[in-house]
C-alpha cells in the first residue's frame, strides 16, 4: 500500500494548488486523477484540424493573475502570457460596440464619444474598485469572514458601507442603467453576466459581473501562449517541484473510512492508496458523498443541505477553426480578447431566463473568444482560433434531448447570430466542433449538466451556503477529508483560491490536531 500524508482526488487548478502548498508545507502529496493528463478544465487540444490548438474549456485568466495564487506559485514565470490591446468588449448590435481598453481613461475617452456622462460613470466606477472594490475581491476570493480581508474591506467601505451592501445585493441591471445612460456603456459593465447563470434582473447579479469587467479593466484578458494546457503543465510542475506526485490515468472508486475517519483510497484498478493526514477531493459534493463514501455515515442534516445543492445552466461549445479573421461589422474589435454578444439588457435578461427554464434562448448571448490575434502559435499562418459558448438549459425542456436535431438547430442558430455581427465569416470555417452541455459532463464530471462554475452563482449558493449551509470552510462531517473544489466558496473560475483556502484549513487543522 502507498503511504502518504495527502491524497488528493482530481487535478483541476484547485487540487494542483492545494497539493503544491501542501508539499511546500512539507507534506507527503499524491494527486490522483482519472484522465491521462492533469489540469480538469484547464486544457487545450486540436479540436478541429491539425496545428488548430482550442482551449478546451477555460480559456482567459485575469481572475488568475489578480489572485494570490499567481505570484505564489510563481506563474508569472512558469508560463509565458499574451495580452490583449482591447481585452473585452460588448455588442448591442451588429454595428454598436463599446469597447474596455488596457487604461481606464481611453476606455473612458471612447464612451465619451457617445456620451460625456458615461465616460465620467466609468472613471468613477474605477476610482471605487481602487479604494473599495479590491479589497471586496480579496475578501471574496479568500475564507469567508477572514480577519485582516474583512478588516481591509470594511476600512475602505467606511460609512458608505450601507450603499456598498446595497449595491452589491442589487440586480445588475439596476446599477448600470443608474451609472450609464447608454445600452453600450450598460451592457460594458454587465456583459460579465453572461458567464454566470444569473440574470441581469436577478438580485445578486452585481458581484461576478462587476467583478469581471474590472478585472477586465485592471488585469487585461491574458491567455497561455501555446494554449491554456501550458498553464496546466505550469500548475502541475509546482506540485513535482514542491515534492509532490500526480499519477493519471488513476480513478478513485472510494474513500476509505475507519472510525468515520478518511485514511486513504481505493481506485479503479484495485489499488490503495494511505492518508495519513487527509484527503482532499476535487470533485462535485454529488459524486464525493454519494459515490466515494459511503452516505449513511453523514448526518441526515448534512445530507438535506447537500440535497439542495444546485448546479446553473449548461453551456453549449462551439471551436471553430478559420483560414483567416473575424470579419467583424463593428471597428475596433481585430485585437480584442472577448468579444460579449449580448445585445440590451432586456436581450440579457430574456436569454438567460429561458436558459434557466429549460428553453434554447432565440437571441443567444454569446462569448467569443479570439485568442489566436494575441497568440499566433494558436493557428496555421494566416488561420486564426474562435472560441464560442453560450448558456443553455443541460437539457432543453421542449425537445428533452440534445440528440435528434436540437444540437444541429442550436449551432446553426448559433452562427446565424456570429454571421449577423461578422458578415461573411460563415464562408472563412475551414473546421468545426461543437459540443453540448452532455457532451462536457462526459469529458469532465466536475461539469454537471455542463455547468462550468461547479455550482450555481444564485445568491443562495454563495458564501455560507456553498456547497451546504454551516459547511462552507471545506471540511466535511467525515474527518480527514476536505472539498476543494469550485462547488466551494469561492466558486467557479480559474483562480485557485478553493484549493488555497482549503491547503490552509488542511494546515491549520492538522497543527490543531483537528485530523
């Protein structure tokens, strides 16, 4: 039997964090994982055709460098980053585009083109996030209720706390039509919506979205030259490197318990593999607690709480692969890093109600990716990468299945609204592949109905609540064992705080003699 101090299921960037801090710690670190390389949904592939490199899921990480983890885990180094002149931008139309540039004031100067006001709401909205709202970031990224972030926080909040609280419960819509006069300069700020599964009406809708755009602004849309895989090996060499060891093609069947204690697992092939410490699972709390251990051993609380759990809309995936670049009707849109499709707030609000009602939205919200303009090792000479996706039901309610012609209709929908906003681009599609909510599940399980956020952004699955109410600090009612994965606070994205968050408790625990 393999012994060591840690064990850690799955090897998306929140479990190769972990398990580098937790070598850095000196521990004994194994990483096992089910596929045959290592990163979860950090991962790059030619989909379409030969020396067409897509990023498989993830694919921009401004989150990441404005988290800890980057310079921790010193990726800075590790990988080699793209920037984008124009990291995103947002269409109301075909021809109507606002753009977020690299400095906060030429983004300004150009929404003061069509309206003074807005250029004045966009500075001011910059001016808080540096006094307020990255510090909120800190505190939202890090434990919840955290000593020094909450402190940070509250110091910068002051006595505008209350209209802080306010704004930040509030749903999105209401705050940008309060800060900008124009549907452009409205759905720059919101556009971050469109990641999520809550809707621009919704109460709650302020934080991820706000929180994108100004990270957008801050941080720019850097991608991984040569792919996103380049940041998986990156996060993979910092467990090897900090002693630790990953073995793929492992899948773990079970956790073993002794005395309601984790003390090891089982995979697959039979195998063993000794905790002596703990284990950590980056897994959903689905598949940990009604898979991997047993559930007559978890408090009939604990289990109503994990019933309630819930996971958002799917998204549907489109790579497409190109002879030459977008064909875009809007100027200015060449250099940029994501493009937002998302039409008026209202377009924004109907296509992501559908989407949680179980129908195929008429007037998709699109996020287009464009990585190849800032990474030509993405492409051929002359060929260039699009990256698409969009929210959809997991499965739509009126044709209950994705087989039987709803994802061909669906696609074709799908370019109809790209040829809208980039006339002739139909005709520059040298390769295609599309995929499904099903069909990411199936390549990852971590994405259930094709969730990629592992978990609903809905306010009742934020903070305390994720993934159970009173379970939120990645400890579990089985000692020894840990959730480290984004169905943890603090969610979805590329980020590694869960797994950060987690090593620490796991740290913290352990000198406690908690494990």
């Amino acid at each position: 039997m393999d012994r060591f101090d840690a064990v850690i299921v799955g090897s998306g960037p929140n479990a190769l964090v972990a398990g580098a801090l937790l070598g850095r710690a000196g521990w004994r670190v194994l990483v096992l994982e089910r596929s045959d390389t290592a990163g979860g949904a950090v991962h790059s592939a030619e989909l379409t055709l030969p020396g067409y490199i897509h990023d498989t899921y993830s694919a921009f990480y401004g989150m990441l460098h404005a988290s800890p983890v980057f310079h921790e885990l010193e990726l800075d180094r590790r990988v080699q980053w793209a920037q984008f002149p124009v990291p995103v931008a947002a269409l109301t139309g075909p021809n109507d585009v606002a753009r977020c540039l690299l400095d906060d004031r030429a983004t300004a100067d150009e929404l003061a083109e069509r309206s003074p006001a807005d250029a004045d709401g966009w500075i001011e909205l910059c001016r808080w996030w540096d006094r307020v709202g990255r510090r909120f970031l800190d505190m939202m990224l890090g434990p919840i209720a955290a000593p020094m972030p909450t402190a940070r926080f509250l110091a910068a909040a002051g006595r505008d706390l209350p209209g802080v609280a306010r704004m930040l419960v509030e749903p999105m819509e209401a705050l940008a039509r309060h800060r900008f006069g124009t549907a452009s300069g409205q759905v720059l700020l919101a556009a971050g919506s469109s990641h999520t599964d809550v809707g621009v009406d919704q109460p709650g809708s302020v934080p991820a979205a706000l929180i994108l755009a100004m990270v957008a602004q801050k941080q720019g849309m850097p991608v991984p030259v040569g792919g996103a895989g380049r940041l998986a090996e990156a996060l993979a060499a910092a467990v090897t490197d900090a002693g630790g060891r990953i073995r793929t093609g492992a899948e773990v069947t079970r956790v073993v318990l002794e005395k309601g204690h984790a003390v090891g697992v089982e995979t697959r092939d039979g195998g063993m593999v000794s905790a002596r410490r703990a284990v950590l699972a980056d897994t959903g709390p689905g598949t940990l607690f009604t898979r991997l251990v047993d559930a007559t051993v978890l408090p009939p609380r604990f289990l109503d709480g994990l019933r309630q759990f819930r996971y958002g809309t799917g998204v549907f995936k489109v790579d497409l692969a190109l002879d030459g670049p977008v064909p875009w009707a809007a100027p200015g849109l060449d250099n940029c890093g994501v493009v937002h499709l998302t039409g008026d707030l209202d377009n924004m609000a109907d296509a992501a109600f559908g989407a949680r009602r179980g129908r195929l939205p008429r007037h998709p919200m699109l996020i287009v990716g464009q990585q190849s303009t800032a990474d030509p090792s993405r492409a051929p000479e002359g060929g260039h990468t699009l990256w698409v996706e969009t929210h959809v039901p997991p499965i739509p309610r009126e044709e209950g299945t994705w087989a039987g012609g709803a994802r061909d209709r669906f696609l074709e929908a799908v370019l109809d609204r790209l040829e809208a906003h980039a006339p002739g681009l139909r005709s520059r599609i040298v390769g295609m592949a599309a995929r499904t909510p099903p069909d990411l599940e199936a390549g990852n399980p971590n994405l259930v109905g094709g969730d990629i956020g592992s978990g609903s952004n809905a306010l009742d699955q934020q903070l305390i609540f994720r993934p159970v109410p009173g379970w939120f600090r990645y400890s579990t009612p089985v000692r020894g064992l840990y959730l480290c994965s984004a169905s943890a606070h603090p969610g979805g994205g590329v980020h590694g705080m869960v797994g950060r968050n987690c090593a620490h408790r796991v740290l913290s625990d352990a000198r406690l003699h908690r494990i």
